[in-house]
C-alpha cells in the first residue's frame, strides 16, 4: 500500500526509496564476488600452490562452474521480425512512443499473463517479451496494445546496469538452488517406506548413515539459497512503483479505459485455465471457445474476482502489487485518446502471423481430445 499511496499522493514521478536499491545491489555483490572468488583462488592454487593446494583449487573451479549463472533458453514459440513482421511493427512504434528500445524476439506461452526476459546466446544478450496467449487471445484490440505497453516499460528497466548485476546474481543463486537440492529423483526412490538406491539392494550403514547425514546439509544449503533469492528478489524488484509507472505509460499509449480493461481481465485468470483445460475442438476453434466463455462470465462472478484480489492481495507477479490496486490508480488517470492505434489490417495481418503459434499452443491443452466443452459461466459463492 505504501507504494500505491505515495504515487496516488504525488504521481508515478515521485521517486522511490533507494534504501531497498542499495540493499540489493550488496547482496548482488556479496553474492557475485563469491563467485569470482571461488574462480580466483582457485586458478591461483592451481598454477603456484603444492600438489593438495592444486586439488583444492580444481574444486574452486569446479564448484565456480557448477555455480555460475547459466544461459538461459529460449522460449519455444519465439518470433523474430522475419517471422512476424506487423507483430514487431507495431511493438516498434509502441517501443518509441515509450523511448524505449524495442525488444528483440516477442514469444507466446500457455500462460494467461505476459513477462520479458533477457537471454544470452552466446555472447550476445537478447531481450525476449514473452505474452500468454490465452490472455492475448481473449482481450481487445485496444487492450492488447495496453499490454505490449505495459511490459514494454518494465522491460526497459532491465537494461540498466544494476538490474543486470541484480539478475546476475539471481542467476547464481538460482543455480546453487538447484545444485545443493538433495533431489533422489532419478538415482534413489523409496521402497516400502525405506530409502534405497535404484539399482542397488539395501544400502549398508555406513552409506545409508552418510546419506541421513548429507541430505539433511545439503537440504539446509539450498534452503538457504533459496531464502537469499527470495530476498534478493524482493529488494531487487521495483515492482511497486515500477508497475504503476508502466500502467500509467501504458494508459497514456492505449488509453486508461484500456488499461483498465485489460486488469480486469487479468482477474479472470482462473477461470480461463479452468476453461481451457476442459474445452474440446480444432486449434482454430478452441481460442473463439474461450472468448465466448469468458464473454459469458456474467458481472457478479467479475465483482466476485475483484473482492477476491482484495481479499487475497492477488497480483500476476509474485512481488508485484494487487491488481486491485492497479485498477484503483488507473480509475484515477485522466481518459485521454491514444496514441497508438492499430488499423484492422494491421490486427488482420498479426492474427495470420500468430496462427501457427495458436495451433501449437491448443495442442499443449489438449485441443481435440473429446473432452466436454465448458459451459457459460455460472457465478459461485465465496
């Protein structure tokens, strides 16, 4: 609330506190020269200490490489400008409205709300805006305009150079996670309430004694990791003055009444993954399936969602702030005209750009399997 206070009292200009930016940056560093240090020691050991210093140094290295943050992956359904020609224009023209540079790559995912991430292929860093297509699928025209707007602004945070130390060092962490994660999955299962190796017979003391003891270190190591991303994340996220500066942008780009529309439509997130999973039909027929469901959504069960984002503080991003409370500060911009516009032809051709995509991603809900349809909604008590 502190943040939804203080920008309703002065306007998304107003600066935040440092304090949390400050915080961050430590820890980023904390962890980051850990991780140089592991690399440094190591191949100093190596090259002028005994032969026990040498193997000490070769488990720095080790370790270091173990740890350090890796290249992340491309989202399957990534499209480049070649690809989606109208689809990057129009992010291009929306990208300058904001002065912003406009992303490299836009992807489509199962997921019914929108991020950008930054990749590294190779040498080269990449910055990929990544929308639900059953989000995309489901709103307006105007309203998905406020939505490339909106993530848009936020993903232009991400070039700054402390946010790139900050996700460095989330990287890492993230990494030692799931390294130090005393996971049996694939050498050991239980077996009648005991835990043996898979392949093996009953496991001796010995082993079985260092193993109790082992798990039970490596569980609280990457508990800790854990609970230092965590904290990272919180302090390194902008996310309560961040988003509002981008859902202020954005309503000066596609308008507030479309901004507005596009939070409310973010609250009906479970009741779109609920539908999916139950529709049947082609890949070109299940996306007109959901829209007429969520059309049928009728105005209570909508009150309904949005007491329950007051209730439960729900928002799209786990650091993020309730969409409540985004749809509250957007009632209060002024309804200006936008200033991005997309012609029919332009939505036209971006459809035919997307129908692939469509097809591909009605499979991994299972389109056509001959499961009941859903029916219109009906609206539930709380």
């Amino acid at each position: 609330m502190r943040a939804f206070d203080r920008i309703s009292a002065f306007g998304p200009a107003a600066a935040s506190p440092n304090v949390a930016l400050y915080g961050a940056l430590a820890l980023a560093s904390a962890v980051n020269l850990l991780t140089l240090a592991l690399v440094g020691t190591g191949a100093w050991l190596l090259l002028v200490g005994t032969w026990p210093e040498r193997i000490l140094g070769a488990v720095e290295l080790l370790t270091a490489s173990v740890l350090r943050p890796r290249p992340g992956k491309l989202p399957e359904h990534t499209l480049d400008r070649a690809s989606a020609p109208m689809l990057h224009e129009v992010t291009r023209r929306i990208s300058a409205e904001l002065g912003t540079e406009p992303v490299d790559l836009i992807a489509f995912d199962s997921h019914y709300g929108s991020r950008s991430v930054t990749v590294t292929a190779g040498m080269r860093r990449r910055r990929v805006l990544v929308l639900g297509l059953p989000l995309w699928e489901t709103v307006t025209t105007d309203q998905r305009l406020a939505l490339l707007a909106c993530e848009l602004s936020k993903a232009a945070v991400g070039r700054r150079r402390s946010a790139r130390w900050i996700q460095t060092a989330l990287d890492s962490l993230a990494g030692w996670d799931d390294v130090l994660s005393p996971t049996p999955e694939g050498r050991s299962q239980v077996h009648g309430g005991a835990f043996v190796p898979i392949g093996r017979s009953q496991p001796s003391n010995i082993a079985h004694a260092g193993e109790m003891i082992a798990r039970p270190l490596l569980g609280t190591l990457a508990q800790g990791a854990h609970l230092l991303h965590r904290l990272l994340s919180r302090l390194g996220d902008h996310s309560g003055d961040l988003t509002y500066r981008s859902d202020k942008a954005a309503a000066r780009v596609a308008s507030a009444p479309a901004m507005e529309g596009l939070l409310k439509a973010l609250l009906l997130r479970e009741n779109a993954l609920s539908a999916l999973h139950r529709l049947s039909g082609g890949d070109g027929v299940i996306w007109g399936k959901l829209r007429a469901y969520l059309a049928s959504v009728p105005d209570s069960e909508r009150a309904r969602r949005l007491r329950l984002s007051r209730l439960r503080g729900d928002a799209p991003s786990r650091h993020g702030p309730p969409t409540y409370l985004r749809i509250l500060f957007v009632q209060k911009l002024l309804d200006r005209d936008p200033i991005a516009t997309m012609s029919t032809a332009e939505a036209q051709a971006i459809e035919r750009e997307l129908t692939p995509v469509r097809s591909s991603v009605a499979q991994e809900y299972g389109a056509g399997s001959g499961r009941a349809g859903a029916r219109p909604h009906t609206s539930t008590n709380e």
